[in-house]
C-alpha cells in the first residue's frame, strides 16, 4: 500500500504517516477531513489524495494557500514516488511502496524527542520553568541565632 509522511522542512525527518488503503482528505479540521496536519495555514478541507486507474491522484479541494507538488501550484496531478507535496507550512513526501514498520525507540528519551519533534518542539525546550526545584535553605541548630547544621530543602530542622 502507498502511503503519505509528514516531513520536518529543517531535517527532512519523518513527523507521521498515513497508509493509503483508501482515498485520504487531508486537512486541518478533524470534522471534516481523514487526516489532519496542525498548521494554521492549512484549509480545513484541503486536499484529496484517492486512487486513480493504476496510481494515485492529488485534487486540491479549492483551498485558501493551495497545494503545490514539486514546488509547482497544482489544482489535479497524478503522483509518482518521491513527489514533495506542500500544503500551507506542511511538507508530505508520496510513497508509492508499502509502508515499513516503525522501528521502537530503544531509548525512552528517544520517543521523547519524537514526541516533542511532531508537536513542532524540536528546539529542546522543556517544562523546566514550569517546576522549579526547591532551593536548599540553611537550618539553625538548636540554640544556635542563624548558625547552620546543615541544608535542608524544607522548612523542617
């Protein structure tokens, strides 16, 4: 079965794929389209991918940016293997052979790293300001006026 990827622009990794059982419309909006890509620059119905004869056949669905396969604006083109397909900020790369099986990360990290590359977190940014860690505060000993006894990351002697 072909099938469809969304490839990162910057590092031409691969974000997600569809297998292509059936005719797929590709879109933003989850009511109204089989597959949907998060960009804001998308139509909510923006193209169709759907076989036709022998090879498969992209249609823009009248979209607002419009839909360009190798960098050319296209309104209906019959797809080949390797075409580059661009809707909005989005880059979809056409496969006209099976769909491999996605190799499990060895590493937890690593899905991590995927996870945060296909919500377009790619940058390394993390959630660390949200949480900051407790900083550690002298506590007095008994008897003491502001000696310390040690560190403590809580109020408690």
């Amino acid at each position: 079965m072909p099938y469809l990827s969304v490839i990162q622009p910057e590092t031409g990794a691969e974000l997600d794929r569809v297998e292509l059982r059936t005719g797929v419309t590709v879109g933003r909006m989850t009511s109204v389209s089989d597959w949907v890509v998060r960009d804001p620059a998308v139509s909510r119905r923006h193209c169709r991918v759907a076989p036709e004869g022998e090879g498969w056949a992209i249609v823009d669905l009248d979209s607002f940016n419009g839909t360009r396969v190798n960098e050319e604006q296209i309104e209906r083109r019959i797809l080949v293997d390797g075409d580059v397909i661009r809707i909005g900020r989005t880059e979809l790369r056409f496969h006209a052979g099976p769909m491999p099986r996605r190799a499990r990360p060895a590493h937890p990290g690593e899905a991590a790293a995927i996870a945060r590359a296909a919500r377009g977190e790619a940058d390394g940014r993390t959630m660390d300001h949200l949480f900051p860690r407790p900083q550690p505060r002298r506590v007095s000993g008994e008897g003491e006026a502001g000696g310390g006894a040690g560190l403590s990351d809580t109020s408690v002697p």
